[in-house]
C-alpha cells in the first residue's frame, strides 16, 4: 500500500508541476506579444523624391510647381487611419505654397505613398533682398512641414490616437532645375 501512495503521490506532484509550467509559459508568451505586437510605435512621414514641373525665375521672385511622393510608413502591427492635412512650403519661414494631403491609410507593417503637385511662389515674401541673392546664387532654400493626426488599429479591437510630422528641406537648383540636399527628421 505504501508503495500505489508514493506513487500517486508523485503522479500529483508531476501534474501540478506540468500545469505550473504551462501557466508560466503561457504568461510569458502573453507577456512578449504585449511587449513585441501590441506596442505603437512612432510613424514615419517624408518626402521620397521631389522634381520641378515647371518655374519661372525673375530678380527678385519666382513661381515653382514642384512634385513630390510622400510616404507614411506605419512600422505597427494595426493600420494607420489618419484624416486629410494641410502641408506647407517655405522659404525663410514664410509660406509660399501648400498642397493637401488626402485622408487616406497605411496597412499594417506597410507604407502608403502617393503623389502631390504644388505651387510656390513668392507672392508673400518680404525680403526681396534675400530672395535676389538667393536667386543669383542659383539655389533656393525650401522647407516643408506637415503633421498627420490619425488612429492606429490593433488587432481591429483598440485604437490609439497618434500623429507623425513631416519636416523636411530642400534647395531648388534654379539653373539645372533639380531638387539638392532633400533631407527629413
């Protein structure tokens, strides 16, 4: 008798070992989704490329129409809605275009590019001093900003309000017609 006790005993103590380790298994395979899948991650808006359509250049003003491909990567495991924004181009801090970037989504782990057309001119700007020299050097600072208000989905259960920014600067080389030193933060 002594000898079926032991053993049942031990058949006990290995099923709640068993059952013990399953649990923690389980705690930790919830614990690395939470922490690897479900957080949000920061997403990315820039400017891809940008090439001159058309411009005309006096001494002291110019009018640009420019096209850019912009791209939303959404690093997330959930897609990212975000509504329609505006976007601005400017030189020394003054607005000189701005072109609107539609509602639209990026799919999970994706990025969403697409195509605008602007139109800067230097209708508003007030140092004309700066914009002439500027444009006898042949390169034309612009920079551009724009930021992004959406809600990334997960899992299609939860929604987190997030918001990505575009910043970036360019130089418009106005004697051979191409975009230099396109950088984005």
């Amino acid at each position: 008798m002594t000898n079926t006790n032991k053993d049942s005993r031990s058949k006990r103590k290995k099923c709640l070992a068993y059952i013990i380790a399953g649990v923690i298994a389980q705690i930790i395979i919830i614990v690395l989704f939470v922490l690897l899948v479900m957080r949000i991650r920061n997403l990315k808006v820039r400017i891809d490329s940008v090439s001159v359509e058309s411009h005309t250049y006096t001494n002291s003003s110019f009018t640009v129409k420019l096209n850019a491909e912009i791209s939303v990567k959404n690093t997330n495991f959930g897609e990212f809605k975000f509504d329609n924004s505006t976007a601005t181009i400017s030189y020394n801090g003054t607005k000189v275009g701005e072109f609107t970037i539609i509602k639209s989504r990026a799919k999970f782990r994706s990025t969403k590019r697409f195509n605008v057309t602007v139109t800067a001119t230097s209708a508003k700007v007030s140092t004309k001093s700066l914009l002439a020299s500027d444009l006898n050097s042949g390169k034309l600072p612009l920079t551009s900003y724009a930021k992004l208000s959406g809600k990334v989905h997960l899992l299609m259960i939860f929604k987190k309000k997030k918001s990505a920014e575009l910043s970036c600067s360019m130089a418009v080389n106005t004697k051979s017609q191409a975009i230099e030193n396109l950088t984005c933060k």
